[in-house]
C-alpha cells in the first residue's frame, strides 16, 4: 500500500530530527518537529516497519511505563568525512558510529584552487580507505563540510574561484557515489552536538573562528539554514569604529577584524618578532592572552546580538582562534554579558569546541553516517 504525503512528510521530519542527535525521546520528536504525539507514534511505526531506528527502554526499578529512547541504526559498512578548509583538506575513515580509522590531510589553497582541492580529497580518500585496509564498495556515506556560502537551490558555491563549481557533482563523480555537503560551520555544529559539548543541547550556536568567522545555529534541536541556505554568515557583520578592508568589498567586517591570521599578526607584534608557535602552546602568556581576550570581546559584541535574537542555551566556540582556551571565552563572555539583554545573557554559556579542530571533520562523518541510516 503506497505511503501518504503526510507520512512521508513526518517520516522525514524524524529521520532528519533523529540524524542530529544521539538519541531522543517521543517527547524529543515532538518538540523538535512540531508534530502532535500521535504523528510522532505513527511515524515511529513506520520508521520500525522499514528497520531504519532503534528503540530502547530504560531500565529502571519501579511500576509504570519506562521511558524509551529512540536511535538510527547505522547500517555496516564505513563512511567518508571530508574537511575542506581555507588551506587544508581533510579526509577520514570511519564507522557510522563515529569512530575513525584512517585519517590523510594536505596542506593547500582551497579558496584559489578549487578543481586541486577536490582532486585532493578524492586522491587522500583513496589513501585513506587503504590504511584502514577497506575498500570502496564498503563506504555506505560521504559528506563534505566547505567554508563557503552554499545556495542549496543552485549548490554551486557563490565565491569567487569557486563560482560554477558543482562541489557536490564533483565529488560524486571523483569517487563514485552520492556525496552530502554543507556548510563548515554548520558540519562544525552537527559534530559538536553528536560527539562533543553540546551534546544534549537543542539550541545553541556554534562560530568557527579561523581564516574566516561563520555560525551554525541550531535551534529547537533542528540546523537553521534560513531560505535559501546561507544564514550564519556574521563574518560580515560590521563592527562599529573599524576600516579594515574585507574580501568581500566592505570595510569593517568581523573576519577582517577578527580572524586568525589577523590575531596572528597582533601576537607576533607583542611577541617582539617571535616566532608564533600553535595557540594551544600560549598558555600562561599574559601577553598573548590579552591579545586573544581583546579579539573575543569583539567577537562577543557580535555575538550579542545573536544570542538577544535566538536566545540559545550555549555558543560554542571552535576553529583555530577557538582552540585558544579561556582567553577567547572571557572575552566573548564579556562583551555578552555587557552588550545582551541579562536574561538571555544569564541563560547562555560560552565554552570551547570540545573537538577543537576536528569538529567539522566530526560534523562530517555525522552527516555521512546519517546519510548511510537513512538510504540503506
């Protein structure tokens, strides 16, 4: 009997709600999707029948009915997690339960050289899939995050030296299979919500704070991506007082006021012409650490903002300025404090990216396994 819109509509309601998480209750599903209880039980019913979740009742001492949690069960087989930043690619291996394999990364310009990147992380997919001694036919999902604005009605990214690239074509075709992209901020925040800190939160924001500054907003369990896929983008945002000239054309965009190769710049003037080492590898330097808190509390101001208009539980902060530590969360913590209305203020907390680098990588293979869960 063939299945109605209405089902196939809450089915993906589910599916989607359930690849973004762990594990949830019916009242979870409720909540995230909008759907009444008994759509909820109905589309449970039919997710069961096709084999595609796992229900689990806790055990516990006691009368009355024991709470369920449900999962996607992920198929055998292994997935591809591909990480494209502004002058890397990362390709790794691993189970559809998150864990990893095998890992191979290069060094390259990814803004300026599109067709070399994808070439690359097809060439460290192959190398990847032979040190975990696996073979092709055994991946079951693939998904790459890229730091740049993706139009979801036209995929092509809208930048310049990726414009008229089809990422999502090319690499189907480079390795022979289905490929899901987004993002790299929003696979940074699908990474930090299924394996790192905000796990168990269903509304927080995430900001990648490198090359460049993007946020992946997830609110009410479910990634925001606005109308046409591109929310996120507050590396744009003008700071009030600055003139510092952006890529994009604008003077006074956070990125150009706050990214890491500015922050570099400022600690290799403080540091007298020092080499400077990684970020993680400046702790107890006060120096330093001014430095970084002053970059977040600009930062922060932006922030504020957001966290007026959303209102989320968490802001998570990840990439290379993020792996900073405290220095970035007191200044970001600062400026929400001083410039966010106090309830909504109060309400958040402000903590490192539990992956550190590896988020988007994690937010990848998060991605590929839930692709994997849901087609096989």
């Amino acid at each position: 009997m063939a299945v109605s819109a209405r089902r196939l509509r809450t089915r993906e309601l589910l599916l989607a709600a359930l690849g973004d998480a762990d594990a949830l209750t019916r009242a979870d599903l409720s909540e995230q999707t909008g759907l009444s209880a008994s759509a909820v039980s109905d589309g449970i019913t039919l997710l069961q029948a096709e084999g595609l979740i796992a229900v689990e009742r806790a055990t516990r001492a006691g009368r009355g009915r024991h709470p369920e949690t449900l999962r996607l069960r992920r198929p055998d087989g292994i997935v591809v997690g591909l990480d494209f930043g502004h002058a890397h690619v990362t390709a790794a291996v691993a189970t559809t339960a998150g864990d990893i394999l095998a890992e191979q990364s290069r060094n390259l310009d990814v803004d300026a050289q599109p067709v070399r990147a994808l070439d690359a992380a097809a060439a460290l997919t192959r190398r990847a899939l032979t040190a975990a001694k696996a073979s092709a036919a055994q991946v079951v999902g693939v998904a790459a995050g890229l730091p740049r604005p993706l139009d979801r009605r036209t995929q092509p990214i809208e930048a310049s030296g990726w414009t008229n690239v089809d990422p999502a074509g090319e690499l189907s075709r480079r390795l022979g299979q289905r490929v899901v992209i987004g993002n790299d901020a929003d696979m940074g925040a699908r990474g930090e919500r299924v394996f790192g800190a905000a796990r168990g939160r269903d509304d927080f924001v995430y900001v990648k704070v490198s090359h460049g500054i993007g946020a992946g907003l997830v609110l009410n369990g479910q990634s925001y991506r606005g109308s046409v896929g591109i929310a996120g983008e507050i590396g744009h945002t003008q700071v009030p007082g600055a003139v510092d000239w952006c890529h994009c054309g604008s003077r006074g965009c956070l990125e150009a006021v706050v990214s890491i190769s500015t922050v570099r710049r400022q600690l290799a003037h403080v540091r007298a012409g020092a080499d400077v080492p990684p970020l993680t590898e400046l702790a107890g330097d006060e120096a330093a650490a001014r430095v970084i808190t002053d970059a977040g509390r600009t930062l922060g101001r932006v922030l504020a903002d957001l966290v007026n208009c959303l209102n989320p539980a968490a802001v998570v902060l990840g990439g290379e300025l993020g792996v900073s530590g405290a220095p970035l969360v007191a200044g970001v913590r600062e400026s929400i404090d001083r410039y966010a209305e106090p309830a909504s203020a109060r309400a958040v907390d402000v903590v490192p990216a539990q992956l550190g680098l590896r988020s988007e990588l994690f937010g990848a293979i998060a991605a590929a396994a839930q692709q994997a869960s849901t087609h096989h």
